[in-house]
C-alpha cells in the first residue's frame, strides 16, 4: 500500500552565453556543467532505475550544449584558452588565466587538491590588478600548464571518473602534466559533453524518467507576460517606465520549447518548469493554450495563493487552475526538504542527512494522508548550484538517498505524469498569488535602478523590431535572428545580476552578454544600435564625481572661465583621470561640471588650453550624448562663437533617426558652456541623468571620449511641497 510518493525534479539550466546565431562561444558554463552535475545525475539516475525522476532541461542550454557535437572547430573562450601550449601563452592570456581558471567553489573544487591550492595560493585569493601583473611574472611554464589542466581536471565529474581510470591517475599524480597529458582531458571533454542528453533520452524510453520543459529561453514569465499586475502585490516594487507586455513572446518562447524538446527527445513534454517558479494567471493560461498540463512552483506560492482558511497541508496534493485555455495541475516543491538538501545536508554525514530526509517524508506519511489518495512530496533543485558545497559533489548522500527508497515501506517514487494519471488532481485554486521561489516576489529581477534600465533597453528594442516586422520583409534584414536575440535577452539570469541585491564574479560578462543580444536585434533589422549600448548599465561602472553636486545653480553662459563660486554647486569630473586618446594619453579638455536647478541641466567644459585649444582645433567639434533616460545628442562645432547661441537638440527614435525636437543653449570661448531643459531631455526630478562626452573630426570619427569606458552620472535635484531640496 502506497501511503506517500516521492518524485525529484532536477532543473538544468545556463543562459545563452553563447550566440546561437553566430556559433560563438563565450562563457565554459554549458560545458563545465555538462560534464559534471548534468551527466553525473543522469548517470545516477541510470544506476537507481527503481526510483523515478523527472528532469527539466531547458532548450538554449541544450542547444549550447550540442553546439559541440553539430559544429565541428565550436570552442568556448575558456576552451580556447586551455587548448595554448603553455609556453605559448602571452601576457595577457596569462594574465586572463590566472583571472579565470580558478572559477568553481575553491573549498570543494581547488583547496582539496593541494597542487591546485598551491597555485591559488601563488596568485592570490583577492589580487589587484597590480598584483596579477606581478602574479603572471612569476609563474613558470609549468604552472601555467598545471592549471589549465587543473581547472578542467576539476571539473569532471564522478561518473566519467568512474569509468575512465586514467582521469584517477591524472588526479593522483597532480603536478607536473605534459601537453599530451592536457589534449588528452581536453579531448575527453569534447568527446562527453554532450553524453547527458544522449543518456536522459535512454532513461524516458525505459520509463525511469519523465522530461519536462521551460521557455525556451528562461524568461520570468510573469514579469515578461505583463509586469504591472505581476507587481501589483509587491508594491514597494519600481517598475521600469516602460512595464513589459509581451504575452505573445512568452506563448512563442514556450511553443518553440516543445517543439525542440519532441525533436531532441521524441516525447511530447507534458510538465513545465517556470523559470524561477514563477507564476501568474495570465502565464498560466499561456501555459495551458500551449498544450502543457502540469508545472511546479515553490510552495509558498501555492499556500498564497489558497482560499482564506483552507488546509494549508494541502500544498501536497497537486491543485488544479482553470483558465480560458484549459486546466493546468500544479505542483507543490516541499521547500524545506528542497533547501534542506542544497543548504545543509552537506554539513553532516550522508547517514545522518538521508535520515533527515526520509523523517521529513514520514512526517508528511503520518500525518498528512487524506484517505485514496496519497501526498506527493516534490523535491525540486537546480541540478548543479545543489552541489555545489558537497566534497563529492553529492555522490555519497544521493547514492544512499535512493538506495534508501528502494526499499522504504509505503513509499513509492514515481514521476509527476505518472502521480497524475493515477491520481488527478481534485483540489482547486480559485485565483493564483503573483510571485516567484525567491522570497515570494520579483525584487531579484525588477525594482532597482540598474534593472529598470535594462528592461527599458529591452523595451526600445522590442519596439524597433516591431516597427520593421510591420514593413514585412526587406533585402538586408533578417526578422528571425533579431527575434531570436530579443528572447535570449528576455532570458531571467541578466536582470538577475543587475542591482545589488545579487552579485558574482562575473557581473560585467552578463552586463556585456545582455547587451550583446539587444545589439544583435538592431544589426539583425538593419537599425542604427543606440549608443547606450556600448556602455555599461551597471550602476557600479557610473564615472564618480571628484566632488559631488552640493545644490541648485543657475550660472551665466557666457563661455567665460569667471570665478569658481559660479559653479561651486555643480559635480566636478577630472577628465585628466580618464586619459586620452588623441595625443598618446594628453586630454584636450581636464575639467567637467555638471549642475542644475529645478529646471535646466547645466555642463561647462575646460578645456586644457582655453581659447588656444578651441581655435587649433576648430574643425573639430564636441559631441553630448545623454543616454538617459531617453538619447538625446548636442554637436557643438568648435568653430562656434558666441554667448548663448540657441543650438540643435537631436532625438533619437526606435529607428535610429535623428530628429530635431528642440534647442540647447550653448556658449564657447575660454569654456564650453551647454544649458539644456529637462523637459527637452526627458528628465524628472530626482532621476538620473547619464551621458558621454567626445570629440569628433568632420567625419564623425571619434578621437576622444570622456569616460573613456563608462558613463557619467548625476542624480537632479527633488523639492518637497513647500519648496525646500531633499536629498536622493
């Protein structure tokens, strides 16, 4: 007698860091996983046949995946770099290796294999990049082979090892590899990194596994089928000027998911995985006019989301929701299991974790059953951040965890397809609570400034495919590759690491990765890419003032270099700190203030050699370019005489045409003084206002820039209602 069934779902996921388009490679990720958690519970789930399984893998992680096997020279950067003789290696590939080849967690990856510590310890555990510099001096040629070895060494996984003995033997010699040695691992990765996909589909021909699916590109659905009312029980929430409304690319994104998974897998997927569990109505009835029948969330989403007074125990008995388009059952992740496993299991003895686990399944046995129908326990994790802090990369508790519920009384495992045939689902949600596995709400990938920016970014591209997608099809544009982009960049791991509620080491490579995709929309369409895009939208990369704005101004635009009380209040930038490019690191300008009052924004450029500098290089001229909110460009020729001259203010449209939409105020003599309302720039009080400045020749060509990589920032002035300035 059946009184309690147990399933396990594994998620299996990476972003699109490679171009799918292009067959570029960028980030190891796909691979590195590939070869360890991916095939290591694939093939574990092989050696338990008894225990059923459901796997979520989603279709641009397999397509980056297989990338391996259908182009024949595909490389990741990583690869690339591994693959350098070592004696080969330049200074900056050194110096990147040392940067890069020590990813992983150092207390279960390096620090237990003493050569690989040995070379942590010789670089460094936080190292500047003064510190590198000297690091990638003193390494010899050796070492460097040693920890290209190393790095991908580590990084194979328990079921290879079991089956190639002499991956055991590289382990236990530990220093001193040959090239040979090091084409030898190279060669296994590439002849196994695809070999999970290959093993999941034998295991659902023989019934032990069912596979599930996502969209395809791990967007949040919710967020991107419409954000405002996803956010509206998240209040505190700020939500980018443009909401995302995009029910049809989450219905696209979904529909494409099926489709690749039944020509990869030759099963039609009946279960989903929302990325990042997160649900909404309206996604759900996407969900279920796509064909799915069942998907899975947290169960805190599920508990919200019951009637006032309900059994709160009914969490572990999937709920059915209705919507226009059909009937989806929900499923219920036991989140303290879950956790338990990913957050703490790894502390104690696998004996003593697996008897945790089967006290929390006996607790729901004993005092959960309703009478014919037993309770599902779903144990759902992310099938590589899981294990992550195990030293065998959970080998020993899931061996004995499975081992233990082949012969546990009145537990069955089974998969969620085969529970729901047996036993549909009766219970039933009336409405369903907005949010996500991670606390509940959205905060991780919507509300903070840098978020906002990016899903704005990602507005503006939408709306500059539409505008071509209604011309209909034209020599030059390929509608297809910029759809293709536009959802790569929907994907939920971008946002994700913008803000500071979620870091990592690789911050700025998802920062680039992200706009990568949206450039990729325009070039693919044939449109101009907004300058924005090639600057950071990390706050963190905003140009910091020498001395912060102190208040309200109002100076005289007479092109004078008067007194400095004119522009006390304004920030001031130290261009000389930047550099420049134009004459081998001299800067034409060294000064740069930046001031307003409720009304105007006011810039005053110095230059190095007040009226000298303006008349040797007359023909030239000084372009701004405000990138935020909305991009907006002054020309000011440098040929240019006057006080106050009105001059052309340029904005830019989802086309990338410029038009003329108003007027600056600009005056050049000593200085370059530029006055522009913050109606004309779209600005409000107490937002962010972001551009660049450069010198451009007759031709448009830019010799120098200022910063030079990242952007400058001044946050405009707020009043209360009586008047007084309060501070942001």
């Amino acid at each position: 007698m059946t009184d309690v069934c147990v399933t396990f779902l594994w998620h299996f996921h990476q972003p699109a860091y490679s171009s799918l388009l292009q067959k570029v490679g960028t980030a190891p990720w796909p691979r590195l996983h590939a070869l360890r958690e991916y095939r290591d519970m694939a093939w574990m789930a092989a050696k338990f046949p008894q225990i059923k399984q459901c796997f979520n893998c989603v279709p641009c992680l397999l397509d980056q995946v297989l990338l391996w096997k259908d182009q024949k020279n595909f490389r990741d950067a990583f690869f690339r770099l591994a693959e350098i003789p070592a004696g080969d290696l330049n200074e900056t590939q050194v110096k990147l290796l040392l940067r890069t080849f020590f990813m992983g967690n150092w207390d279960t990856m390096v620090r237990c294999h003493p050569r690989y510590a040995e070379l942590l310890a010789l670089r460094g555990t936080h190292v500047s990049e003064k510190e590198l510099d000297e690091a990638s001096r003193q390494l010899k040629v050796q070492d460097l082979r040693d920890l290209q070895v190393w790095h991908n060494l580590a990084w194979v996984g328990y079921s290879l090892r079991a089956e190639r003995p002499w991956i055991e033997e590289l382990v236990g010699k530990g220093r001193g590899f040959s090239e040979e040695e090091k084409r030898a691992l190279l060669h296994l990765h590439m002849e196994h990194v695809t070999e999970f996909i290959s093993m999941l589909s034998s295991l659902v021909e023989s019934g032990t596994v069912e596979l599930t699916t996502s969209p395809y590109y791990h967007p949040v659905l919710p967020l991107l089928c419409h954000m405002t009312e996803a956010c509206r029980p998240h209040p505190r929430l700020s939500l980018p000027r443009q909401p995302c409304r995009y029910p049809e690319d989450a219905a696209i994104q979904l529909r494409q998911a099926r489709q690749r998974h039944e020509e990869l897998f030759h099963d039609t997927p009946l279960g989903v995985w929302p990325p990042e569990a997160a649900i909404s109505e309206e996604s759900i009835e996407i969900i279920a006019s796509e064909g799915f029948e069942w998907l899975a969330t947290d169960e805190e989403i599920l508990v919200r989301s019951m009637a006032s007074g309900s059994d709160l125990e009914g969490k572990y008995w999937p709920q059915r929701f209705e919507t226009p388009a059909g009937s989806v059952s929900i499923v219920s992740r036991d989140k303290r299991l879950s956790d338990f496993i990913a957050l703490e299991a790894f502390t104690m003895p696998p004996s003593q974790a697996v008897n945790e686990i089967m006290k929390g399944i006996e607790r729901v046995r004993l005092e959960r059953t309703q009478q014919g129908t037993p309770p599902l326990v779903a144990i759902i994790l992310e099938g590589e951040h899981a294990w992550a802090h195990y030293e065998d990369s959970g080998q020993s508790l899931l061996e004995r965890l499975l081992g233990t519920l082949c012969g546990a009384q009145g537990v069955e495992s089974c998969t969620v397809r085969e529970y729901l045939h047996k036993y549909p689902s009766s219970h039933s949600l009336r409405r369903i609570y907005p949010g996500s596995w991670v606390q509940h709400g959205f905060a991780p990938w919507v509300g903070e400034e840098d978020e906002c920016l990016a899903w704005e970014y990602l507005a503006k591209a939408k709306a500059a495919l539409g505008s071509v997608e209604t011309g209909g099809p034209a020599e030059g544009i390929d509608i297809s590759a910029a759809r293709e982009a536009l959802f790569a960049a929907e994907g939920s791991d971008w946002f994700l690491w913008f803000g500071d509620d979620f870091n990592s080491d690789h911050d700025e490579m998802f920062d680039v990765l992200f706009r990568a995709h949206l450039v990729q929309v325009y070039e693919s369409i044939g449109l101009p890419v907004p300058t924005d895009l090639s600057l950071p939208i990390s706050s963190r990369k905003r140009c910091l003032p020498a001395r912060p704005a102190r208040g309200r101004m109002k100076p005289v635009l007479d092109g004078r270099e008067s007194d400095d009380l004119e522009w006390a209040q304004a920030s001031l930038f130290i261009l000389a700190m930047e550099g420049g490019i134009l004459r081998e690191g001299d800067s034409i300008a060294e000064r740069l203030f930046c001031g307003s009052d409720m009304e105007q924004l006011w810039i005053r450029l110095d230059f190095v050699f007040g009226e000298a500098m303006k008349t040797a290089l007359r023909n030239l001229a000084v372009l701004f370019t405000f990138i935020r909110p909305r991009e907006t460009q002054v020309t000011v020729p440098m040929s240019l005489s006057g006080e106050k001259i009105p001059h052309a203010l340029a904005l830019r449209s989802a086309e990338g045409e410029w038009t003329e939409t108003s007027r600056a105020y600009v005056s050049l003599g000593e200085v370059l003084e530029l006055g522009v309302s913050f109606a004309d720039l779209g600005i409000k009080q107490g937002e962010e206002v972001r551009f660049i400045v450069e010198i451009v020749d007759q031709d448009g060509d830019v010799l120098e820039r200022w910063p030079r990589q990242h952007f400058f920032a001044v946050r405009t002035p707020v009043e209360d209602h009586e008047g007084r300035l309060v501070k942001v």
